[in-house]
C-alpha cells in the first residue's frame, strides 16, 4: 500500500511491514530508584502519601496523579496485602507464545490505596479469590539487584 492510497480497512492505518531497529531504555526515574533500592537494602516496601487527598502511591510517586500535589513522605506498607484482580498469561514480553502460562495479579499492599502488578504462584488459577492475603517472595538478598524482579512473585498467605 503507497502512503496515499485511500485506506478501506482500519487495520491497513495501522500497520507498517518491516523491521524498524528501536531500543529504548526505560529507567524507573527518581521515586522508582528510591523504592527498589529501599526494597534491595532494607527489604522494606514503601509509598508516597498524598497529605492532600489520602492516596498512598505503591509503587511511589513523585506527583499526586489525583490532585497533582507533591509528594514529600515516605511511609512504610506491606510487605502483605490483598489479591485485587489477577490473570492467565500465555504470551511473554516478547511476543512469543509461553511454555508455561504464568498468573499475574494486581496487588494492594497494607496501607496502599493503589496496587501494583506482579507475577503470583503457589495456587491454581480456580483457588484465587478477590481479597485473597498475598505475601511476597523475594530474592535472597545478596542476588537482588535493585530491580523489581528483586521479587520473584507474590504468593496466598
């Protein structure tokens, strides 16, 4: 399709065969390296509570996205909390189908009022419940790196 054929179908407007060579770099920004490192050295969970309007921001933030307020403090939460939603995945990051489909869940940590994403394991798909108690494990601390994989899943408590 030249570029100045009439598109007829939706899915022409969106698709360019080819390889485009992209790399990006995706850096976690000042509030994401305070919190993994916190979580690599002092194995402790934190967030960013918004003295203007309550939330408290796991992973933290820097900006209220509610009220737009700075936020200065850092409480601690967790490590537990409560199973919100979860999920079956079948295919990874990169576009390829998975050997082993993996659960995801969306995760509110004791004292958060917003959840975070993360992989879970130790129970079947039909055993998880919304409200469910979720524990996290995390890597043995000499092999953490300061990343969020320094958690290796979330699992029932």
């Amino acid at each position: 399709m030249a570029l100045k054929e009439r598109i007829n179908l939706p899915g022409e407007a969106r698709t360019w065969y080819g390889e485009l060579p992209v790399q990006s770099l995706y850096t976690a920004g000042d509030a994401g390296d305070r919190f993994l490192k916190t979580l690599k050295e002092k194995d402790q969970f934190m967030g960013s509570p918004c003295t203007a309007c309550g939330e408290v921001y796991v992973p933290p933030k820097l900006y209220c996205e509610k009220c737009m307020a700075e936020l200065k403090d850092w409480i601690k939460v967790g490590p537990d909390g409560a199973l919100e939603s979860w999920t079956e995945v079948h295919v990874g990051l990169d576009g390829k189908r998975l050997a082993q489909a993996q659960l995801v869940g969306l995760i509110r940590l004791d004292g958060a009022t917003t959840s975070m994403v993360h992989l879970l394991a130790g129970a079947e798909p039909n055993d998880l419940c919304i409200g469910m108690r979720m524990t996290p494990v995390m890597k043995p601390a000499a092999k953490r790196e300061g990343a969020i994989t320094d958690i290796l899943h979330f699992r029932p408590k």
